[in-house]
C-alpha cells in the first residue's frame, strides 16, 4: 500500500506535460492510475515524478466525424466512453467497456491508460487492434500517428515512449465488431480475450497469449481457427492457465468474437 | 432468493423437545420479513434487528486498525523472498540511521529475548523451535525477517528496504508428497526430517468389511487444495507497554486470546495477566486470525524495547503469503468396501496433510477431522492413516470448517465415485446410508454422539428447493444450447463445541480437556441491564443473539439489554477457551449468558423479597423492567431500585442477603476425556447439518462454467435468531463456491506463492452468485441447554456439491477440490478420450 | 505539497507527501476511519468514496489528486444519527455481517441509486462488483437495495 | 522460468567468441546499463535501469564465469539485486559452425525473480523476459557486427 517518495507535477496544457516528461527522466504520466498507483503500491515500479494528466481537457472527449470516424481522447473515462451518444456509432466500444473491472475502476480509469499500460490481461489492447484503431502520439517534434498493430511493442511498451504521450484514438466506421473472453468470475482477470472486426476479411486480435495482441486474418469466419493455428501461438503458462489451454482458447475465442462480428 | 422455512415461527427458547423436528410446510418466494421489534415474550426464535449494526453502518465500528495512540511508531516486517534459505548476515544499521526511524528487532534478538513457542504435537514435531521472526533461516516466501518501526508507515517500508540480509538458498518443498522421500530438503534439523505427526485411527473390523463386500472401489488419490477464507480486514495491533507494571495492552483483531496467551505469556516468560487483550469490532475471522500470536510478540517486544505504542497492519498481500492458509490433504490408497446395492460397509485411505513450515496450531488437524469420521453415512469400519509434513509453504491454520472440511470432502467424493462406479443414483446411495433419524442420538465408530437430525428429510427438502424433477429436461435444454449441465449434492456436518481432549490423542502429554465458556450479566446502579461476554465476535452477532437470550429470562425488551462490544480480558469474563472459533458461540456463549441470567434474575427475586417483606421467590414474577408480587402486581420494584438498592443505597439490608446483582457464570459442557489408546471418545457436543445442491453448467468449449442454481438446507437445532443463523448459512456457501472454482494458494517449484492478491486468487463477486434458495429444519440438540446446535462454518458443502455437479456435467471423475476452468477442459478431454 | 478537501462538508487542510494515498489521507490524517483498506491491489472497494460527485477508491488516488475536490464518506450518509433508507434497509435485511466492508458498499449503493432510482437485480450486482464482501455472500446486501430501489 | 533458443550470426565463430567474452561488449547488449565494473576476467557487475513502461527496475547485477571451453562454450551465473526484486539467473549458451556458414549459437536461461516484483507480475513475468531476451540478441547482432566491421 505504501509508495516510495514520487514528485507531484499537475501540468495546466499538454505542451507543459510533455515538457516535464522530456525534462525528467523517471517522470511518467499518470492517467486514471488504476493500474499504475497498483503497481506503485506493490513498489513494482517508482517512477521518479508522476505527471498527472487528470484535468487537460484537451486530451478529453468524443467526436465524431461525418464519415463515421471516432477520435477519443486519451483522457476519456471508461464510464465517459459508455454514456456518450457518439461513442454508439461503434457500439462494441461500449460493450467491451462495460465488462473492464468494475464500477469505480470505470470511473477512474481511461481508455489511453488501458492502452498504455498494455498489460496482457487488458481488454482494450486486442479490440483497438481489431477495429484498425489509430494512435495519435505527440512528443516534442510534434504529433505523429500510428496503427494499433504497431503502437503495443511489450508489456507496458507502446510506441508512445519516453517523452511522449499519446493524446487521442481514432476508430473508423463500422458496427460488425465482436469481442469473447474467459476471464476469473465475472469481469474479471482476464485469461484469454479476441476480439474481431468485419469489413470484408476478419480481422482477429487475440489477447494474453503473447507480449501484445496477435493478429490474424481470414477470408470469412470459417478460416479463423485455421489462421489462429497458423499463429504458431506459444503463450505464457501461469496459475489460471497452461500454454497449451491458452492456445486451445485462443481459438474458441477467435472464433466466437469472429461469429459475433459476422452476425451484427 | 427462495425461502423455505416453515419452522422459525414463534415460540420462545427454552428447553427443547430433544430429537423432534420441525417439519418444513410452506414456501416463500418473498423476502423474509424481519420481525417487529416490540416487547414480548419469546424474544428467541425471532428475527431481531442487529444491535451491531447501526455503528457499523455509520462508519464508526472500531477495527483494530482505527486505533491509535500519542507517539505510536508504525511496524513493517521485511520478509523473506526466499522459501527456503540460511540467512547468512543481517544488517539492521542503514534502516536504524534514518532519521523517524525508530528501532529494529531482528531474529538473534527475539531468539534471546523469548522461548521458542510451545507445541501441540508430540515428536517429531514436537522438536522444532518455532521463534516469532526467522532464526538462522527462512522456510517460506514472506516469513518475517527482521522488524523495523518508524515514525510514519511510509517510512517504516522504505527503511526496510534499506536492511540488508543474506541468504544463502536451499533447495525448496513445495509437494508434500515428496516431503518424506530420501533426498527431500529437510525444514527443521531439530525434527531430523519433514514428518511432524503421524497416527495410525482403525476402528471396527476392516477385515470382515471387506471380506462381506460385493466389491471394493479403489480410488488411488484424491486432492483438497490450499485456501483460506480472506477475511476482508488482515490482522493487526496496536500493543501499548506499560513499563512501571510490566504489562501490555494488545489491541488486536484476533479471535482466540485465549489460545494467543497461552503461546504467548511462556515464550515471553510472563504470566497471562501481563498480557491484556482488548478488540472491539473485527472485519471476519472464519479461523483466518487465531495464529497471530508470533506477530504479537514481536509488537510486544519492540513496544518495550522502544518504549512507545507500536502499531502493525498487516497488507493483504502480506496475509496471503503468511497467515493461515487451510490445511491442504491428500488422500492416497483409498478403498472403499461396498455391496452391490450401495450398502457402504468400510473404508480404509492414507490422509496426507501439508502442514506448511510451522506448525502454529497444528497437528490439531490431525485429529480434528475425526469429529466427523463417518461423516454422514452408517459405516462402521474405519481406517485412515493420517500423516503430516512441513513444506516450504506459509503455516497452515484453522480455517472455516477445519479439517473437518477436507474429511467430509473426501467421504462425498467417495459416495459420488462409488455411485458412479456401481451405477447407481448418487441421490438413492446417500438415502441408503444416511444415519436415520430415528437411530439420533447416534455413536460413531470412534465414540463421537451425533445429537440429532434427519438427513434424509433434508435432502428431500433440498432437493424440493432445487426442483428435482426438472433437472432431465434442463439437461437436455443446455444439450440443445451445446452446454452440459450438471447436478451435485454437498452432505455436510458442523460439528460444534470441541472437547480439548481430543488433543490428547495428538499428544498424550497434553493437559487439555472439556471446554468452557464465561459471561457476567449485571444490573447497574440506574437498572441497566449489561452483559459481558468472553467472545470475540466477528460479524456473528453476538450482541443480539445474547441480547435476546437476556430479554426471554428478564422478561424485558431486547432495547433493554447492552451487550458489551468486543472483548477484553480485564472484564474478568473469559475462561481458557473463550474466543469465538470452532462452531460453539450458540452453545458455549448462550449458555453461559443463559446461566448469568438465570442466577441475576434469582438474584432480583431474592432483593425484591426482602425489600418486600419476605415474598418468597416463587410468588415473584420479572415483568415490564422490573420485579412484582404475582398477587398484587402493583407491588413492583423497577430494577432501576435493585441496581440502586445493592450498589448505593444498601443499609439495612438484612446481613445474610447473598446478592451482588452482579452475575458471572461459566458454561461448561459435559465431556469425559477421550480414550487415548483407542482413539475413542466423544470429541464435540453438537452436530449442525447442511444440505447443499448445485446446478453447473459447463461450456464444453473452453471448460468455463457457471453455477446457476443452488440450493442450501440447513439445521443447527433450535435458531435464536433465524436471520442471522441464514446469514452463516449464506457466507458459508458463498466462500465454498469461491474455493470450488477460483481461490487457490498454489505454490511455483520454488515455493513461490502464485495467487498473493486478489487479481489472482479470485474470491467471489456480486455478479458471481448464483441463485440461492434456502431452507431450514429444526432438530434441537438434547444435549444442550437451549437446544441450540453451533453453526456458521458450514462443512464446506458448497465445494462438495460443486466437484459433484461438475462429475455428473462432464462425466469424468472429479479427483481435486479446486475446478478452475483449465481443469474442466482436462476433465471434458480424459472423459471424451 | 498542501491538500484542501471538503469531506461531508468540512473543509481540511494538510500538508501531506505527494506519495499518500487518498484513503490515508482520510483514515489517518483525518481521523475519518469508516472508509477501510481490505486489499493493497484496488480489487476489495471498501475504501470507495464519492469524489465530485464520482464514485472512487480512495486507494487508487493520491491525495493531492483530491486537492480540491469534495468527498463523501461513509460518515457523511446519515444526519443527526438518522439512519438513511438504505443503511436502514441493510439492517432489515441483514446485508452487514462484520461490517467491514459495509463502508464501502454503502457508497456504492449510494451512487448507483442517485444515478439509477431504479435499478434492476443485474444492475444492482453490477454495481457492486467492485465492491468484495467475505460475509454475506452479496444475496441480503442485492435485496436491501432493491428494497430501496423499489420503494 | 526457463528460456531457450538459438540463433546465427554471420561471423566466424572468434569473433563471436570474443564479443560474448568481451565485458564491454556485454554491456552494450544489456537493457538499461548504467554503469559497468569488470572486477577481473571471470567477475564483472552492472548497475542497470530495466526499462519498463510503468517505470524502470533499477538492479545490481553481478555476473560470474562459472565455466568455459573456448571456443564453444561458457556459462555464467548472474544474480540481481535491486529494491523489491531479486533475479537468480543461470545462462549457458554453446557456439559452432552453421551449415550455411556464420556460427550458431544455442542459449539457454534459467530465470528466477524473487521478492514483491515476482508477486505482482506474476502473470506478464514471462512475456516481460522474452521481450528483453529480444532486446539482448538484438543487441548481440549489433555488436557482432560492429566487430566484423572492426576487424575488416
């Protein structure tokens, strides 16, 4: 429960947050927290000073444009996600918000730290790579955007890296979307996730079976078990489950996001 | 939520219709509506309000960790990350140079200061020396090191980061089953090897049972897993040290003093009276806080040697790797003599039981179990080997239902294994041999009296709850949706009231026996009625329960009754087993306060009728708060007068009126010491019984599975409050299901503990109950004073019933206590194989 | 670093180290020891307090991140010893075994009816999922909201 | 945890040698080096910052040669230690000639990680191991390089 000594930096605009990051090294943005101050209390990580992003407007919010595309704002509440009236026009968005955590956890934590922290178990991960999300990163040279297939690089690595924050998410069109889990009880840790998006072939991102989120392709939901297979998946074993039950999930779930996707 | 519950209607406490059940007639699919709280008579029986709970609701209960004092220095252990290893050096002075760092206390201090703590077992575990902190080594992942204390809680962690220790590892034991192999890492030199006890219990004839079987079921292992209840709030202290009377207050949360003092006061070579023990509120207990005792001493070393208050949390991921996991047991060779029709006749199997690295309240367990030796069913040959090792894992401690659970686990997976081997209905075997109602009371084969019961009236009871008759067509249905469902019964027993003798039969040396109980009722100087009780209650409603006890003999409004919160050893009301523990707070506390108020109400009578001239007790009557002359009601003395009269106002009184109005009563229940050499005796007073029956349905895909629906009978006798007796019946269920499917300590090779918070060991959620009727039979024990029966641990029926259900969804045998979704999908693999 | 709360409308000022968690801002600084910590991961919730309104744990926030902000606590519900329809409902129906984590339910249970009069049974388990009790199996604490809810 | 695998690298197998034996080589291929001490030429120790995302796990490392048959094989036993973590490590890897020319290598590691760091990361340990076991190869392959750039 108890974290080592940390500096408190709140910076009034992004520009200035982005410059406390540059400036310190141990410095790291501290969005909704709930997983970083966890991992704080554990002493499993101290960064040095925590720049808290909580209250840049600029890095909140939901629009939506007139051809369908979705920006999101790093700083956007799960809780904020699931009421906007925007955020519908991709409704899997909602879904998957739903079943992260639980209510205070909602509240607090942000769509950009999920993404962020891209912890195995995380639901966001595999379902931004699934739906051709775009990250929009900003660092001192300015911004620059990159595909989610190519934003997770390891667990808690993306390609925002020292310096950088990543400021707003964009989703294009599209409602034939579907997401399948096995997770602890309801809602929670997770064991394995895929989530899958429609638009012609089957995009499938599976969750917990490597580093950060694999990505398969296939003509039509029949071929997904044969694409997940063609993965050559070798998952981590832990307590919940071994390598071998990982891989058997992988393609159930594959599967079923992908049947789920095609039937919308 | 369905109730069925026909049997809590009016009716005051008192001496119970010994054996007669109340038979179950209607069912409800409302709410149960609690009853109006209004003066009376027959306050038992009825769902009072709790008197607890208004504090609790406000925020302003007092948990140990809500005390605090002017000066108080915060602990923080440095733990061992290493499961087993010599510690080489330790060095304390960078931690002590900071500054609000108070002091430290290392393992070579403690070995100075006490004596190692004494032990329940006899040789080979008899031999180990058990220290507060880590002396010369460590022998699991989180043991206690070295203490630091400091001004701040923040600080006490960061200067114990900067002590340095050296380790120098060792080869760890993680499987017990390896633990008595030649080459096996060996815990403790002292006890020259990983045994700590080990007995061999036969009782009847196995030979006969196994010629005049049809066949014998062999079942080669079976396997109950490592868990514990998680109560939500961890231990702690706040240990005060008053230096001109060489005594200490110990705030604390745990839930046996009695048991903590007396390993406490010799391995500090104090006497019990320096040790005072004080809670108030406790955030659950479920037998999770009564081996605390080393983290005790430690506040209690570093408060004198500091000479400031010294307060300790202890952080949920410091519970899970240290404090009381339940017992882990294996059961190997099992075999099980039967006839063809079902008729079981014997069993014989080999319990191994993991102890962990110390042994804090073991080998206890190595008897307890044998409360319920024949569990539910009318077998009469019995033979168990039982045997238990140390491991590099954390302590095993009582836990909800301890070591009774694992026996009971064991005898229904026998019968669910037996069932299906000879093709029979799990349902019809269980009625075959069911002890029946009309054989209660009924001596097991090793002397245990089970008080009373009719088990087979209560599955059909559940088995009403759980609508029977249309499981076939829901199986189908979930066939059609590419589901298995599955149905399971869990046939358990609470024993409650433990004889202490039966520890004898785990040390012949040992000078326990019987049990006893205290409670004071008192009338204050302004008439308040206030009870004391020697318990430490944790959520059991002790307040009310006793409260209602109170207000039946007083013939007054439980409004009327203050029942002391928490416990205090100064209050002069406990006795060497008080705590609340072990299923007995409905006998053992009841009755004592039952007592009390029996002699206080005497006391009243013999008061009044000397202030009234000489009426003699029986033509006095307690009513509305006070005392009259059953023939001319308006003689009446409120008890307002008699507090005044006896504490302020007492001259004149006639010189030989024996009355204090100040009533101390101890309850001790009838118990002979058990039979050492045959292992015979009567080992607890009373036997609650339970029911339960799950519905899973399995997703053959990916081995996840759902409860969705369950049933929970339960009868503990005579229920002086139903609600509260419901709300046990609830909690114990809810932790089973959590055990049955997601809770595991489960260990690395290296001893590392996998499951060190709640991400991964996953207790239930709200989302994760499933439906839930209850149902409730009245047996009440003839043994005791109300007719009351312990209850509240449950036996763990929910994990029988789950391993069950799961058996019949899948159609494989279900071989471990723990299902977690991966074993399902193994168990779906070997059934379709 | 200087913290100013409003907690159940008192307003408290304290110079704490950037690094202290809100719940023990309130619990030790403040003395406002109903809110309790039951785990050190953010899985138990009986440390949830509503934040501007927002229903939180308070230990998964810095206190200075609060500085500011106006809490609600488990003291706060009740006035003048009354209790509010819902703790009275959680007596009635027996929602509370050992209390502990009864704090942090209520706040939830607070939150949830504020925004939602009312709920259904799903709702009402879903919002107290982030909330772990170890007594009462959850069935009596889902009927005492529900007989708020309906009420 | 163990890890294992192999590799090729497009370089005479001295050269190989040489840079897996080269303490200032080494360095260069560890995640987060911060400072590098060579006590003598079977002992060296390093202070590191491991990055990772949450913020870096700053460790004492100290490397022992327990075993060598140049020019195939070595063996080094590697404990960290850092505040909150402990890192038992033992490594071996053995060099050869490849079919297609270079010089293979076949690695081995057995990684413990003790202490709260363990604990909590339980689950993404292993994922966490094999991206930094990336990050040395990759680092390998650079250095190899660079010293046949030196050397041609």
């Amino acid at each position: 429960m108890l974290l080592r000594e940390v500096e408190y930096a709140k910076p009034g605009s992004v520009a200035e947050a982005l410059e406390l990051l540059a400036s310190n090294d141990g410095a790291r943005a501290l969005a909704g927290g709930q997983t970083l101050i966890n991992v704080m209390k554990a002493r499993a990580a101290s960064p040095d000073m925590l720049v808290d992003l909580n209250g840049l407007d600029e890095l909140k919010g939901i629009e939506l444009a007139g051809d369908g595309t979705l920006t999101i704002g790093a700083m956007t509440t799960y809780s904020e996600l699931m009421g906007s009236a925007e955020a519908k026009a991709r409704p899997i968005l909602g879904e998957v918000c739903a079943t992260i955590a639980d209510v205070q956890v909602r509240n607090r934590g942000t769509i950009g730290g999920n993404v962020c922290s891209n912890d195995p178990t995380n639901h966001l991960p595999p379902l931004m790579v699934a739906v051709g999300a775009r990250m929009t990163i900003a660092g001192a040279g300015g911004e620059r955007e990159v595909p989610a297939e190519e934003f997770f690089l390891g667990v808690y690595l993306t390609a925002a890296g020292p310096g950088e924050l990543l400021t707003r998410i964009s989703i294009p069109a599209g409602k034939k979307d579907g997401f399948a889990a096995v997770t602890l009880g309801a809602d929670g840790t997770c064991i394995a996730n895929a989530a899958a998006s429609v638009n012609g072939a089957v995009r499938v991102a599976i969750g917990c079976v490597d580093a950060v989120p694999v990505l398969v392709t296939a003509n039509s939901t029949e071929g997904v078990a044969d694409a997940v297979r063609g993965a050559n998946l070798m998952p981590p074993s832990d307590v919940h489950a071994s390598s071998e039950y990982r891989t058997h999930l992988a393609e159930v779930l594959a599967t079923r996001a992908a049947e789920e996707a095609a039937g919308r | 939520m369905r109730r069925l519950d026909g049997a809590s209607k009016g009716g005051g406490v008192g001496f119970a219709d010994a054996g007669a059940s109340n038979p179950v007639t209607e069912m409800s699919e409302t709410t149960l509506a609690p009853a109006p709280v209004e003066v009376q008579k027959g306050w038992g029986g009825q769902s009072v309000r709790r008197k607890e709970d208004k504090r609790l609701l406000q925020g302003e209960g007092v948990f140990v960790d809500d005390v605090k004092r002017h000066g108080m220095g915060y602990l923080h252990f440095v733990r061992s990350p290493y499961a087993h290893a010599h510690i080489t050096r330790v060095d304390v002075s960078a931690a002590e140079a900071i500054d609000g760092v108070y002091g430290t206390l290392t393992g070579e201090e403690v070995a100075a200061l006490t004596d190692p703590f004494f032990q329940i077992s006899s040789a080979p575990g008899a031999n180990i020396k058990d220290f507060s902190l880590a002396v010369g080594k460590v022998r699991f992942v989180g043991e206690p090191v070295v203490a630091v204390v400091a001004e701040t809680r923040e600080l006490a962690r960061d200067a114990s980061e900067l002590v340095e220790v050296d380790y120098e590892p060792l080869p760890a034991l993680v499987d017990a089953r390896k633990a008595q192999e030649p080459d096996a890492p060996v815990l403790h030199d002292d006890a020259d090897g990983n045994l700590m006890w080990t007995g061999l219990y036969s009782w009847g004839d196995l030979d006969s049972a196994f010629a005049e079987a049809d066949r014998v079921v062999e079942i080669p292992e079976l396997h109950f897993h490592r868990f514990n209840s998680t109560p939500l709030e961890c231990d702690g202290a706040l240990v005060e040290y008053n230096r001109g009377v060489g005594q200490w207050t110990i705030h604390t949360n745990n839930q046996f003093p009695g048991f903590a003092a007396i390993m406490m006061g010799p391995a500090m070579k104090v006497g019990l009276d320096k040790l005072r023990f004080v809670t108030q509120d406790i955030g659950g207990g479920f037998g999770n806080k009564i081996t605390s005792h080393p983290q005790l001493v430690v506040c209690c070393l570093l408060a004198r040697k500091l000479n400031r208050p010294v307060q300790w949390t202890e952080w949920r991921t410091d519970f899970h790797l240290s404090m009381s996991h339940g017992n882990e047991r294996w059961f190997h060779d099992t075999e099980v003599a039967v006839k063809d029709d079902g008729t079981l006749l014997g069993f014989r199997t080999k319990a191994l039981d993991d102890a962990g690295a110390w042994l804090r309240y073991e080998p206890l367990g190595g008897v307890i179990w044998a409360q319920v030796t024949p569990g539910m069913y009318r077998w009469r040959h019995i033979e168990l080997d039982f045997t238990q090792v140390a491991t590099n894992k954390a302590p095993v401690s009582p836990n909800r239902g301890y070591s009774r659970m694992q026996h009971l686990w064991f005898t229904e997976r026998v019968i669910d294994i037996v069932a299906r081997e000879l093709g029979l209905d799990p349902v019809e075997v269980r009625k075959k041999n069911y002890i029946r109602a009309e054989d209660m009371p009924y001596e097991t084969p090793n002397g245990c009296v089970y008080d009373s019961g009719d088990y087979a009236g209560m599955l059909d009871l559940a088995l009403e709850l759980i609508d029977w008759g249309s499981i076939p067509g829901k199986k189908a249905a979930a066939r059609e949706r590419g589901k298995l469902l599955g149905v399971g019964i869990g046939s358990t027993l609470d024993s409650g009231t433990n004889n202490f003798g039966q520890s004898r039969l785990i040390n012949p040396e040992l000078q326990f026996s019987g049990n006893n109980e205290v409670a004071t009722v008192k009338l204050d100087i302004f008439g308040e009625i206030v009870v004391t009780l020697g318990t430490t209650p944790q959520g059991q409603g002790h307040e009310t329960t006793a409260a209602q006890v109170v207000a039946d003999i007083l013939n007054c409004s439980v409004d009327d009754v203050h029942v002391r919160a928490g416990h205090d050893s100064y209050w002069n009301s406990h006795a060497g087993f008080s705590g609340t523990y072990a299923s007995q707070f409905a006998v053992t506390g009841l009755s004592a306060v039952k007592g009390a108020t029996e002699m206080l109400a005497a006391e009243i009578k013999k008061l009044a009728g000397a202030v009234f001239g000489g009426v003699p007790p029986e033509g006095l009557e307690l009513a509305d708060g006070g005392v009259r002359i059953k023939e001319s009601p308006d003689a009446f003395l409120p008890f307002m007068a008699c507090g005044a009269i006896i504490n302020a106002n007492n001259a004149g009184l006639p010189e030989d009126l024996d009355v204090t109005l100040n009533c101390r009563y101890v309850y001790r229940p009838p118990f002979e010491v058990p039979d050492v050499e045959k292992k015979f005796g009567n080992l607890t007073l009373t036997y609650a019984t339970q029911i339960h029956v799950a519905v899973v349905e399995v997703d053959p895909e990916t081995g996840a599975y759902e409860i969705v629906d369950y049933a929970a009978v339960d009868d503990c006798g005579k229920r002086i409050n139903p609600q509260i007796v419901e709300g046990q019946v609830m909690g114990a269920t809810a932790q089973a299901l959590g055990a049955a499917v997601h809770e595991t300590y489960e260990y690395d090779e290296d001893g590392n503990l996998l499951t060190p918070n709640f991400y991964d060991y996953h207790v239930p959620h709200a989302l994760d109950m499933p439906p839930l009727a209850t149902g409730a039979l009245e047996s009440p024990s003839p043994f005791t004073p109300l007719g009351t029966k312990g209850m509240g641990e449950g036996g763990g029926a929910g994990i029988h019933a789950v391993c069950a259900a799961i058996q019949d969804a899948t159609g494989a045998i279900v071989t471990d206590s723990h299902n977690p979704y991966q074993r399902v999908w193994r168990l779906l693999q070997e059934a379709s194989a | 670093m200087d913290v100013t709360v409003a907690v159940n409308g008192t307003t408290y000022e304290r110079d704490v180290e950037p690094r202290k968690l809100l719940i023990h801002l309130l619990r030790d600084d403040l003395d406002l020891t109903g809110s309790h910590v039951g785990c050190d991961t953010g899985n138990c919730g009986a440390c949830s307090v509503i934040l501007d309104g927002v229903l939180v744990k308070s230990c998964m926030l810095l206190a200075v991140q609060a500085n500011g902000a106006s809490i609600e606590t488990v003291e706060g519900l009740s006035e003048d010893g009354e209790l509010t329809p819902l703790q009275q409902a959680f007596n009635e129906h027996h929602a509370l075994q050992c209390g502990y984590c009864t704090p942090g339910m209520l706040m939830s249970a607070t939150a949830l009816l504020r925004e939602n009069p009312s709920p259904s049974e799903d709702e009402i388990k879903k919002a107290l999922q982030g909330n772990i009790c170890r007594c009462t199996g959850y069935w009596n604490i889902v009927e005492a909201v529900k007989s708020v809810a309906d009420a | 945890m163990n890890v294992s695998g192999e590799r090729t690298f497009e370089a005479p197998r001295a050269t190989v040698w040489q840079v897996m034996n080269d303490p200032a080589s080494m360095a260069k291929t560890m995640p987060g080096v911060q400072s590098f001490d060579v006590h003598d030429d079977r002992h060296w120790t390093a202070n590191v910052k491991i990055p990772l995302g949450l913020g870096g796990l700053k460790m004492k490392v100290d490397m022992e040669k327990v075993e060598e048959r140049e020019p195939e094989f070595a063996k080094m036993a590697i404990k960290g230690q850092g505040v909150g973590a402990m890192m038992n490590m033992e490594t071996s890897f053995t060099l050869s000639d490849a079919d297609a020319g270079g010089t293979a290598m076949a690695w081995s590691a057995e990684v413990k990680i003790l202490g709260p760091v363990g604990s909590m990361g339980q689950r993404v340990l292993q994922p966490i191991v094999n991206q930094q076991v990336q990050h040395v190869l990759a680092a390998l392959d650079g250095q190899v390089q660079e010293a046949m750039g030196n050397s041609g």
